[in-house]
C-alpha cells in the first residue's frame, strides 16, 4: 500500500475534540423506523443511487424552481456486489415534484471530469438566481490507474428551465496541506479505513457573509490509523479558496467523519456528519451506523456533541446497515440512502445472495429534526 503523507507537526489549537463515552438516547429514542420493502422501491431500475444533496440556495434553503427540488446523487450500474460502485461513481441528477422523479442524467459528461470517480459534495445557487457551483470530490485520476486519491472541485452551471446544467470546466479549489491535512492518495485500502480529504459542503456564514466549504478529512498531525476530522476552506474576495484549521478532529477515535455539514438554526451552527460502527478505533466505544452532530454560538468554535455524545439519529439496532450518509437541509429534514436492509440478523459473509438482494440503493425515507439549544432530536 502507498501510505498517506503524513507530517508530525503540532495539533491545531482551536480544534475541538471529539471524545464520545457512551450513546445513551437523548429525551427521545434516537432510533430510525425499519425500512420496508416498499420504502426500497428504486427510483431508477438498474441504477444504485447513493449519498444526496439537494441544489439549495447560499443560506441552506432548498431550491423549488419551477415547482420541482433538484437533487444530485452518486450513482452507478448495479453490480452483483454493491461494494463496486464506488469504483464507477457518477453525480447523476435528479429532480422530484407533483408528478414524483424525473431522471436528468449523468451531470458531467463521460470522460469531462477530473477524476476516474465522481464522489460526493454540494451544490449552491448563488443570490443573482441564475448561477450555479457544483462542489464534489475527483476520486482517483482520469486515464490513471486506480486509486483513492481524493481532491476537491468545482464546476459551474446555469439554471435553467429544466434544472441546473450548461456546465462548465471543474477547477480543483484547495489541496491538502500535508500539515494539518493527509495528503489521501492511496493505492489501496480497506473500507473504512482510507484517508479522506472529500466531501465538500457549501455554508455561507450569515455572522460574516464570507463562503466556506466543510471538508471530511484525516489528521496531518497524528499518525494513529483513526484519525478521522472535520475541515474547512474559505472563499477569498479573489476567487481563491484557502485551507483553515480544523473544526473538530477525532483522533483516536474514530477514522471518518463523513458529509460534514452546517445548518444554522436559531443564531446557533449545527454541524452534522455521518460515520459507521466499524471506522470507531479498537477499544474505544463503538457507536452505531448514524448521524452525528455538534453545536457552537460561532463557527470557529469550540464546538460540542449535541445530545452529550453527538448521537443524534441512529439505525434501529436489530437492522444496523440499513441507511447511511445523512444530509440535513435548511428546512431541517434529514435524508439518506438504503443501503443493507432487512437483513434479519443475517450475515452478508454467511449469506452472500443479500449483498445484491437485500441492497436499497434508494433515497431512503425521510425524517425531520427538532432543535433546542445542544439537544436535537428526531421530531414527532
């Protein structure tokens, strides 16, 4: 394996730690609904969709154009194991209203990326209504071989009468800095437990007025296998993005803390990411497959778990894989996809016909949060 570049140099100091005991339930149970078979209804035949993001507006809010919401997500061809198509990622869109989905293709066009992948990000519509960036992650190098680099893009585009598109040229916008940042260009790796520079998530501060992507990363500074963080770039006056230190790092603990995300609610920042029982280090608590979260009167910080541990909304424990990669809108609702569902306490390993069969690839249901001060709960 190439290992990640990783340079000793001291921890940032306004970085906020992120040391979880336990995940007891908040006042409400923090447990999802089972998902059914009905639930796990492609939208697309043939197509795994995976980890969304809705086009919405510089302060959170979800764009409604024309009487439709337009949403990006990862997609590829079905595969027998569904553990493929992160090899074959595409943002595709898609958009939903009155009349239910409608499928508006492959965003970029075969072979315009930078990358062999396209994995997650965001997506704005700036304030003149008309212009539009699409964040996302280039995972490995077009026409290289395979590997799990990861850099950070943009691309613009036009809203038009049937969605976001005419794009144009990605421009990649800021690079790991081997300091406080992992350089993640691996050849190889374990789920789980690749280093992360991706994912990046659209926030226009409203205390500053300055724009800001989040970023799932892996800290420079440690050389423990989990060493997963939450970062941040920043959108200068020039154009040009600059890398700052750290919102929150979980070294020790826990290997990804992935989607990083804010909504502000109530002059209060709630950053939201999602992680997995397995990418918790050995010997530390293990939470469940869920969204995390954490809360701060500024967005520098310091930041702390809502709910005490962070735990915010988790699978039910008797079907532990089977949603991930939540994203919370401005409006408050939480998506996600099915992943392995109604497994029954069976094991994929025992049981290999259910990696295919019993593998959502859908936009799971939908819930919303309620918010009060460092508690956030799932609402009734």
């Amino acid at each position: 394996m190439n290992m990640p570049e990783v340079n000793l140099a001291a921890q940032p100091a306004a970085v906020s730690a992120w040391r979880p005991q336990s995940y007891a339930p908040a006042e409400r149970a923090p447990e999802l609904a089972l998902v059914t078979a009905a639930d796990a209804t492609p939208i697309l035949p043939g197509i795994d969709l995976w980890d969304n993001w809705p086009l919405a507006h510089e302060d959170g809010r979800t764009v409604e154009h024309e009487g439709r919401q337009y949403w990006f997500m990862l997609s590829a061809p079905h595969f027998a194991d569904p553990g493929l198509r992160h090899d074959a990622a595409r943002i595709r869109l898609l958009s939903t209203g009155a009349d239910g989905w409608r499928d508006h293709g492959n965003v970029l066009p075969d072979n315009a990326g930078p990358g062999s992948r396209e994995w997650a990000g965001s997506a704005v519509l700036h304030d003149d209504g008309r212009t539009v960036t699409l964040f996302f992650t280039a995972a490995g190098r077009l026409g290289e071989a395979h590997s799990f680099e990861q850099r950070l893009f943009a691309v613009r585009g036009e809203l038009g009468s049937d969605g976001p598109g005419n794009w144009g040229i990605p421009a990649e916008i800021v690079k790991a800095d081997g300091r406080r940042y992992v350089i993640a260009r691996e050849t190889d790796g374990k789920p789980g437990l690749i280093k992360a520079f991706r994912d990046p998530a659209w926030l226009r501060d409203p205390a500053t007025g300055k724009c800001h992507v989040l970023i799932t990363g892996s800290a420079a500074w440690s050389d423990d296998e989990y060493n997963g963080l939450v970062g941040i770039a920043t959108l200068a006056d020039d154009g040009s993005w600059t890398l700052g230190d750290p919102l929150i790092e979980a070294v020790g603990v826990n290997n990804e803390l992935e989607r990083p995300h804010v909504i502000v609610r109530d002059g209060l920042y709630y950053l939201f990411w999602s992680t997995q029982s397995r990418t918790f280090a050995p010997g530390w608590p293990a939470g469940p497959n869920g969204l995390y979260g954490a809360v701060a009167a500024r967005l520098e910080g310091p930041w702390t778990p809502v709910n005490g541990s962070g735990l915010v909304a988790a699978n039910p424990a008797q079907e532990p894989t089977q949603c991930y990669s939540w994203w919370t809108t401005g409006e408050g609702e939480v998506w996600s996809f099915i992943d392995h569902w109604g497994l029954q306490g069976r094991s994929l390993n025992d049981h290999p016909h259910l990696l295919r069969g019993q593998f959502g690839g859908t936009p799971a249901p939908t819930f919303r949060l309620h918010f009060a001060g460092d508690q956030v709960t799932i609402a009734d």
